[in-house]
C-alpha cells in the first residue's frame, strides 16, 4: 500500500500540479456523458461510478487532514466536503454494527474508545 503510494507520487512527474490538472479535465471529460460507469477497484471487484467517488472525496478528505497536521498548516475542508465524508462515515459505522457507539458519542452521551475507526 504504501509503495502504491510512492509509485502515484513519482506518476506525477516533475509538475505535480500540472499533471492533476490535466488529470483532472481528462476525468471531467469522461464524465461528461453522464454515464454511470462500473470501475475496477483492488481486489478485481467493481464498483458504480456513483458508490466510488464519494470513497475518493472522504480519502481526500481524510488524507488533507492528515497532512496539514503532520505539517502543523491551518488547514478547513469545505462543510459540504465534511457533510458528505461524516455522513459516509457514519453509514460505514452503522454498517459495522457501530452506528448506536457512533451516535451516542456525537450526542455527547458516550465517548469513542481512542483506537475507534470506521476505516
């Protein structure tokens, strides 16, 4: 995992931000025809295009936060960004069989235990 991480890193080439520019307009581009395409996820199995960005947007998400404290950089995430990544959390949670843990904490009833991830 962590080498896959490495390898996206040097993928970028030596203009990081072009280069997710590019990627960027070339994935609008595809999605432009509104199809609801079936990608390849690790594992071989597929998943809907629909199920699968709001997975890339909490990673994202998630990731940005970490790096900004690694790195000690004030740093918000747009709310809706954190409406759609807490909501997909809290669903990741339920389907666990956490969702009762998970909602009584963020009622101020009950504290998750410091090792809790829904990940």
């Amino acid at each position: 995992m962590v080498e896959r991480g490495r390898q996206a890193g040097n993928d970028l080439g030596a203009d990081p931000a072009a280069s997710v520019d590019a990627l960027v307009e070339s994935v609008l581009d595809q999605l432009a025809d509104g199809e609801d395409r079936l990608i390849q996820v690790i594992g071989g199995q597929g998943m809907r295009l629909y199920a699968y960005l709001p997975t890339r947007t909490f990673e994202l998400a998630v990731h940005s936060l970490n790096i900004a404290a690694a790195v000690n950089i004030p740093f918000s995430l747009p709310d809706q960004v954190l409406s759609e990544t807490t909501v997909l959390a809290a669903r990741i949670a339920v389907a666990n069989g956490d969702g009762a843990s998970v909602l009584t904490s963020l009622t101020g009833r009950t504290t998750l235990p410091p090792s809790f991830s829904v990940v």
